[in-house]
C-alpha cells in the first residue's frame, strides 16, 4: 500500500522529517567568565562559577544582580 506524503515537508503524514533535533536545551550559558552588575546602583562583583547572577545579592544595595554581557 502507498503512503500519501505530506505536501509541506515531502514525508508520509505523522513524521517531521527530523527537524529540530539538535538544539540543545538550557539557558543563556554565558560561560565562566564575566561579571555580575546591579541593575540599581551599578555595582559589579566577579561571576562565581556554578552561581548564576540573579540568585546573588549587591553588597552595596540588597538588590538582586543581573549578568554583563
């Protein structure tokens, strides 16, 4: 018996041809290297590895960091 093809992608109905599969998950993986910014008073602290930037705290302020690009 014959297959009908799905007319977008050229394959049987059902099947995605395989696209996406090599995306990697995760976040933003900016690396170890960089630094940790207030976003209020613009203090900056050395990233620590394994700590992302927004579960740190300023020394200044109190207020949550974000990262530096």
């Amino acid at each position: 018996m014959f297959r009908r093809k799905n007319s977008n992608t050229g394959f049987p109905p059902g099947r995605g041809g395989g696209r996406g599969r090599n995306r990697q998950p995760g976040g933003f993986g900016l690396g170890p290297a960089g630094e940790c910014v207030c976003p209020q008073c613009g203090a900056k602290v050395p990233h620590q590895l394994g700590v992302p930037c927004y579960q740190q705290k300023c020394p200044q302020c109190g207020a949550t960091m974000t990262r530096a690009n």
